[in-house]
C-alpha cells in the first residue's frame, strides 16, 4: 500500500499559522514530514526608512507571545550600530525583564498551549480526588492547589462541561488517545494547575509590567536605557516585583517541577515521546546578565550530539536557502546579503486520510519560511540546546539542575535528546531562571544605592553609514537581529528567529529542518486524530509569526513592490 | 436618568429575550462563581464597576448582572488573521475583577485557535459546527488584520487552504456582531502599515456589515469585556465614534486624565530620558507623548490590572489606538511638530487629515504655550 498523506492545518495552541503534513506507511509509521507557516505579514520591508528609535516598538508586534523578545533586540541592535552603552541599571532592568518574561512564557506554554497533549481532560473526570490529592505528595514536598477540596471543585467544574456536551475549548480533542498515560488521579493534578497557572500567568505578567509598563507590548525600552526609573526608585515597587516574582517561583517549584517530574514517570516508556529529535546540532547564545561578571547561560554549537566538544559561534557561517520557500534564489546567502524575491506557488491538491485537500508538492515551494544552516548543517535551537550547550561547557548551575533532575525521576541522560527531554529542558530552563532571578534583582538593588543613572545620550549622524546587531537567547531559542542605519533612517533590517531555524524546510542538500527530522519514525494510534504528531510538535514551542518576515536590500522604490517585492524569511 | 429612559426600557426588554433562550451552558454563572469562592456582593460590586466603566448611571447596574447571568447564552467565535496574537496573550490575562475571565469562561468559546484543544481536521469541524449551530446568534472576535494582496493568498487556513479573507468573510455573513479586536483587525495594524506589502486591512473594511472596532496594541480586557456586555444588555452597537470606537472606552484623550497633565499645564517636561523631570515624573510630551492625540482609556484604566502603563513607566503613549499609528506618529518618541519626515512622503501627507482636527490644534497651541511658558526655567534639564 503507498503511503498516505496526513494533514494537519491549523496546529492550534501555538502562536501563529503552522500547517504539517505527514507521510504514513501502512503501519501508519511516519515516512516524511513537511512544515508549512501559511501567513506572510512583511515586518522587516515596512522597518526600512523609519527612525532606528522605532525599531525596538515595530520590531516588538512581530509576536505578542514572546512579545519582549524582539523589542530587546529591535533596541539593542540599533545602540550595536551606534555603539551606545546604556547604564548597568538599564542593563539589569532589562534582565529583569528578560528573566520575568521566561517566567511568564514557559508557564503559559507547558500548561496552555502543551499541556493537553499530555493530559486527557476527560479522564480526570474518573479520578478519585481524595487519592488523588495524597499522591501529589509523591512528586512535591508541599504539593500546590491539589486538596482534595480544590480538586472535587475542579472535577465537578468540568464534569458540568462534559455532561452538556458543550466543551467549549475543550471540544472534539483527541481525548482517550491510548498515547495518554497519565493516571485519572495524575491527569487530575495537572488540570487542576491548568488553571490554577492561569491564576499565575497573570502575576508573572504583572511582574513584567512594574518594570516594563504592561505585558504583552511593554513600552520603556529606548535606545540608550529604560525608562522606568521611577519604579525603580520606588521602594514599594521593587517590594511589589519581590512579592510577586516569589508566588510565580513558588509555582514553578512546586508544580510545574512536580508535574513535570510525574510526566517524565508516566511517559519515560511511551514510545511516542521518546524519539522526536532528529537534527543533533544545537545552537545556543550567552544570555542573563546577573551582575557586572556573571551571565546565567553561556553560548556555543554542539556538533552531532557530541557533547565533549563545544565551539563557539562564527556568525559568518549562518546562511539561508530558500529552494523550498516561497522565495526565488538559488544559492544559500549570509543574512546581511541575503536577497530573495517573493514566489507564492500555493498548494496542490490531493488525497489525505480525511480524503480530497490541498497538499503540499514536497518537490516544490511549500512554506514562508526559509531555511537557516549553520556551516551547512540543520540546528536546532530552544530551551534544550541551551541546557546541552551549557551543560557541555561545564556551567555548574545547569549541571547540578539537570543532574538532579535526572536522578530524581531515574531518567538517563540520553532521555534529553527526545520530546519528552525538550519538553523537561524548557521546565529545567524555567527553574534556573525563577533561582537566579533575585540575584539580578538583589544586584539593581545593590547599585541604586549609589547611581540612579538611567539613560546613556547618544546622537545619529546622518551623514555616517551605521551597521550593528543583537544576538541573544530568548524563550524559544537563539534570537538574531540586523541592522544598517543610512541618511539617520534604516537602510535595511533582518530578523533571524528561532522558529526558522526549526521549522525550515528541505534546503537545496535535501536536508530537513528540527521539525520535520523529528517526526519520522514516529507512529500514529489513529492518523486520523494525530495526537502524537501536535505532541512534537509542540515541544518545540513553535512561533510562527515570528518565523516569517521581509527584508529589501537592493532599496527598490516600495510602491513597486507588487512587481518585484524582495524578500527574506527567516523565523523565532 | 430622564436622557436614559429609552435605553433602560430597551435593556430591560432585551434581558427578557435572553432569558428566553436555552443555556449554553448548564450550570447557571452564580453556582459557577459560588463554588469559585465569590458571593453574590462581590458579583454586583463588578457589575457596578462595568457599569461606571460604561458611564451609565447605577440604576443599570442589576441590568447588568442580570446580563453577565445569561452571558451563557452567547457562543463566541474567535478568528486569528495577520497578527501577533498578543491581543490573545492580553485576554488571557483578565483577572481585575477575576469575573472578567470567569464570564469568558462560562461564555460558550467555540473556536479559539490559541486555547483549543482541537486541532487540525478538528479544529475545522469545530468552526463549522458553530457557524452552523449558531448561525446568526454567535459573535464573531477577529484579531488581526486581514491580508488582501493576491486574492488573499497571504493568509491561508485548514486543510483546504481557504484564504483569511474568504474566511472572515464567511463567518462575518452568519454573525448576530462582530468585533476587531485590537488594531490590527481595526485599521489593518503593524502589517498595513507603509508599504502594506500584503494589503492588510481592518475588518470592516472587506466585510459588508457593521463593526465595533476594540483597537490598542494590545487592548486592555477590561475593554474588550464591556463591549461584550453592551451587547449582551443592549442587543444594539454601543455609541460608537467616527472610528467606530465605544464612546465610553475610547471617548476620552490620554491626555485629558493624564496623572501627568498638572506638570504639562505647569511647562513642566522630561527634557531627556532619565532626567530630573524624569525622575519627577513630569510630562512627557517632548519626548514624543502622542497622548493629546489618542483616543483611549489608558489613563484610568492601566494595563495588568492597573499596574503601570507606558505614560507611568516613564515613556510616552505612542497612539497605538488611532488608525495608521505607524506612520502618522512616528517617530515615536519625537513630538509631532518636530521633525521633517524622511523616506516617509507618501504617509506623512495623511497626518492632517487623521489627526490634525481643530481640537487637536488647540491642544498643540497649549503644548507650545506651556514650553514657551517654562523656557525661563530650561536650565533645570
């Protein structure tokens, strides 16, 4: 029997319009994979002749999810290009920010958008609270928002959905998928702090906003510093910051570890979250600044899995190919010549398991993202990278995380290097940030005490040429921005964001991307219902208004655009 | 409450059609809140809130705890264009009161692509069930702006790849009311701004039928939650401005309830980031304040459940509630009277006509004056 086409559009619980197409044998064992973002919006070529001070603001409504990520970097590169160094206040505010966004994301992603791949809503309906509730002791010393009282209330909040008929969100999932392996007890816990982090997400959300003016969308980067000095200088602001900063870290310990913990118990033998990593490269960038000398993170490329060899990043050799993005070129470029031209080709029918649709042609076009290489090779970036980079390099803090966490739930370390290790990693990530946080915190403290200094003046000369970029971690990996600045206005702008380097497709070598290497080999209970694709899928937290975007470098005159637009795509 | 006869009749009426529709829903919203720990007192005094926020008098407030009851009544559809989802990320914030996201809860959310669990085929099937099963009786939401370049083509959905436009479209025709939410699917948003490579539009502007624009970048929830209501109690479209905009949302300027107007009125400026004035907390209108010129509820509302806000966090408003904000304002931190807009051409021609009304232009006059007026004291920057 020839293989049979699946097809998956929209993956939802994820930012952004991302299309998967899968290939099934007869044992429905996954062949190929292709991975599709199916909305193009042209951010970077609408950058082009603002002032470099709207980068950071314009850059930022590339994605409302990682929302603060782009701003950083919109800002950042254009102080590179000018060479202005904000204040060490300004520094650790931003960390602040950094570290309170991680806080807020990684949550929102591992109960909201990842969490029903893991727990079945309706089992928990058979559960027995009482039992429940004692077995939360197993996986926390001091278990959160799992009383037996709390539990009954939340069981009886969705039985009232489910008798009905009417599950609103939860409608028409894949529940009882026999992948499911969570206990009814288990699946329980993890519903009750489903929407006990809702609570939750929005402390982490005000946490960001005390510093940064609201969340998503914060508004006091400029180049040159932050401008939220009078909440630093505010004692009662700074208390406010500590107070909520420690009811999220107190979540983070206490469930998101704890059910984690349980995950990785009930799933170390599904087979179905045990592969799920193709591409062994991995990417990382130096990020969390926690006082003058000390980063949380350190950056670097591991080749091929081995992790007794890190090398350190060369920038030079990051290229994007385009042969199977809807772009014309031919070979790959560096991103500060690459030079596309737009070449929408669509989809074509053709026959899936749910019968006649539109499908990907996998020897054409078929996504608006492009595919980044390091010196030629796939990588793949994210909270699991960072940790093996880091743990490669000997960082004592992820070692010790990583080691503990592996002796705890009897995991070998080989378990990293699957969907389930992905999915741990991120929650690992979490947890070194929620710690190390108040150190950053403690360090602005620290210096107010003898410098109030806020914002470094710097001018634009119109008449000098400017070029700078960011490179930094973000939650979803390494996150690059490029600018060059002419005539005081941007000359050209290019984002390169970590969704693109994992959800690229074929590049002209015929090598596959992160997603698409992760979903081969992997078998479907029901293709119908493809419960263990979204799974992977989603372990890699896919963004994907960040991961398509434009630039023009040959300056065309923009009303001609619809002639010829340029364009690059690359992704976060 | 004489000008509030009519409409007071008219809400009653309107809650008695309601009520006489079947539930969503089975359990009613008071047991839900009951077993979520809030008494019946905790619920009015939201309502109260809601209906102050909507600047009617309290005779309405039992009207709308009346309406937020049967809220269960409304099943809501929720399409994602060209965006960014952070209009998604800001309602899933609402918590101030908590009811906000409870009502949301008990509201009947059949498609929403960011919180679902379906997905796929699924998903699919979700959307046309409820387009079908609620034909003329759901609300539509859409966040973000629709791209119309190349018949759409920029934006497809679903396994049979139909275009966004075709979409919203779609789901506009069969919709009892729809509502942008956000800037993006209010004017067309970041995407629509110069060149619009993909001609992205608001909605209003390819559906055939009225909208209520929620615009800001992002809204707040609390926004989003009292259009709802009104159109819950009122079965009507809220007093909407020229923009289509709810008057009791977007009917003020930043500017008019500024915590920081006493220090514009005064000449008082934040003459660099990081300054004295800065420090003070002084007016911020020379680093590029386009609170004069922006029509939102910012000032009293605040984002967060009312943590801070861009003019309290010590930058500016850049306008991200007016159409064409993007390029109309910027840049964004320059005051609007004080550069010459470069490679920008095209656009800057339409800022007279987007915002330089006749009131705006007293406000400017004032702005000048009250630099003028402080020029003695410019040492102090």
């Amino acid at each position: 029997m020839a293989n049979q086409r699946v097809v998956i559009d929209p993956i939802t619980r994820i930012e952004g319009h991302l299309r998967v197409e899968v290939e099934v044998d007869e044992n429905n064992v996954v062949q190929k994979a292709y991975s599709s973002s199916t909305l193009w919006r042209g951010i970077e070529l609408i950058l082009k002749n603002r002032d470099p001070r709207d980068a950071g603001l314009m850059a930022q409504r590339i994605c409302g999810v990682c929302t603060y990520s782009h701003y950083r970097a919109g800002i950042e590169c254009v102080e590179d290009a000018l060479g202005v160094v904000p204040p060490y206040n300004a520094q650790l505010v931003r960390s602040i920010l950094n570290e309170s966004l991680y806080m807020h994301d990684h949550v929102v992603h591992f109960y909201h958008l990842h969490g029903l791949d893991w727990v079945d809503v309706v089992s928990a309906l058979s559960a027995d609270p009482k039992k429940a509730s004692e077995l939360a002791f197993q996986y926390a010393d001091l278990p959160i928002a799992t009383g037996t009282d709390e539990l009954t209330a939340v069981q009886r909040k969705v039985a009232g959905f489910v008798e009905k008929g009417q599950l609103g969100p939860f409608a028409n999932a894949y529940w009882g998928n026999k992948t499911y392996k969570f206990s009814p007890e288990q699946n329980l816990i993890a519903l009750s702090h489903y929407l006990k982090a809702l609570e939750v997400q929005r402390t982490a959300a005000q946490m960001f906003a005390i510093f940064g003016a609201k969340q998503p969308h914060g508004q006091t980067l400029v180049v040159g510093g932050v401008t939220s000095i009078r909440d630093m200088l505010s004692p009662a602001r700074l208390a406010e910051w500590k107070t909520k900063y420690e009811i999220v870290k107190d979540f983070i310990d206490r469930a998101y570890y704890a059910d984690v913990v349980m995950a990785a118990e009930a799933y170390g033998s599904e087979p179905s979250v045990l592969g799920g990593l193709g591409v062994k490269n991995f990417m990382a960038s130096e990020e969390m600044m926690l006082n003058r000398t000390e980063k949380l993170f350190q950056g670097g490329f591991i080749k091929d899995g081995d992790l007794s060899k890190v090398f350190d990043v060369d920038e030079t050799k990051i290229k994007e190919d385009v042969t199977h993005a809807w772009y014309e070129g031919k070979e790959p470029l560096q991103p500060y010549d690459g030079e596309t031209i737009q070449n929408y080709t669509g989809f074509i029918d053709g026959d899936t398991v749910n019968g006649k649709a539109k499908v990907i042609d996998p020897n054409e076009k078929y996504t608006w993202v492009k595919a980044p290489r390091y010196d030629n090779q796939s990588v793949e970036v994210g909270p699991l990278s960072c940790l093996l980079v880091n743990y490669a390099r000997g960082n004592e803090k992820v070692k010790k995380e990583v080691g503990d966490f592996l002796a705890r739930t009897g995991l070998p370390v080989g378990a990293l290097f699957t969907t389930l290790g992905r999915t741990a990693a991120r929650m690992l990530q979490t947890k070194l940030i929620s710690d190390n946080a108040i150190t950053t915190f403690n360090s602005l403290i620290e210096n107010l005490k003898t410098d109030d200094s806020t914002y470094t003046k710097f001018e634009i000369d119109p008449e000098k040429e400017y070029m700078g970029r960011f490179i930094g971690e973000v939650p979803r990996g390494v996150l690059s921005h490029w600018v060059r600045i002419k005539n005081g206005v941007i000359d050209n702008y290019q984002a390169v964001v970590p969704t693109t380097w994992n959800a690229g497709p074929i590049d002209k070598n015929g090598q596959v991307g992160p997603y698409e290497a992760s979903l081969i080999g992997l078998k479907l209970e029901d293709p119908k219902k493809p419960l263990e694709v979204i799974r992977v899928i989603h372990s890699f937290d896919p963004c994907m208004a960040c991961s398509v975007h434009v630039i023009d470098i040959k300056g065309q005159e923009l009303s001609q655009y619809k002639v010829n637009p340029l364009a690059s795509g690359a992704a976060c | 409450m004489n000008g509030f006869n009519s409409m007071f009749e008219k809400a009653t009426e309107r809650i008695r059609i309601l009520s006489s529709l079947e539930p969503t829903q089975k359990e009613s919203i008071e047991t839900m809140l009951d077993k979520k720990g809030y008494d019946r007192r905790d619920f009015m005094k939201w309502a109260a809130s809601i209906t102050a926020m909507l600047s009617l008098p309290s005779q309405f407030t039992p009207l709308f705890a009346d309406a937020a009851k049967l809220a269960d009544r409304l099943p809501l559809i929720w399409l994602h264009m060209a965006e960014c989802t952070g209009c998604s990320e800001a309602f899933i914030r609402s918590d101030a009161p908590t009811v906000d996201s409870l009502i949301f809860e008990h509201i009947s959310l059949e498609y929403h692509e960011t919180l679902m669990a379906a997905a796929g085929w699924q998903a699919e099937e979700n959307l046309e069930h409820a387009m079908k099963k609620y034909e003329g009786k759901y609300i539509l939401l859409v966040e973000g702006g629709v791209p119309t370049a190349m018949n759409g083509m920029y934006l497809t959905l679903g396994a049979q790849a139909k275009t966004g436009l075709s979409l919203v479209q779609e789901a506009a025709e069969k919709a009892a009311a729809i509502f942008s939410i956000g800037t993006c699917a209010s004017f067309g948003g970041i995407q629509a701004a110069a060149p619009n490579p993909t001609g992205a539009k608001g909605v209003d502007k390819v559906v055939g039928k009225p909208v209520i624009n929620v615009p800001g970048c992002p809204p707040s929830a609390a926004n989003i939650v009292g259009t709802l209501m009104h159109f819950l109690l009122f079965g009507t479209l809220p007093a909407l401005d020229r923009y289509s905009r709810p008057k009791w949302a977007y009917g003020n300027r930043i500017h008019d309830l500024c915590e920081r107007r006493g220090h514009f009125d005064a000449g008082e400026f934040v003459e660099s980031f990081g300054d004295d004035g800065a420090k003070e907390g002084w007016c911020l209108y020379k680093q590029g304040c386009k609170g004069p010129y922006t029509f939102n509820n910012c000032s009293t509302e605040r984002f967060n459940q009312h943590v801070n806000w861009p003019i309290g966090a010590g930058h500016g408003c850049m306008g991200c509630s007016e159409p064409n904000f993007w390029d109309t304002m910027g840049p964004l931190e320059k005051p609007l009277d004080s550069y010459l807009v470069k490679g920008l051409n095209k656009t800057v021609d339409n800022i007279g006509t987007a915002l330089l009304s006749a009131t705006v232009l007293g406000i400017g006059a004032h702005a000048v004056a009250s630099i003028f007026m402080n020029n003695n004291d410019e040492s102090e920057g």
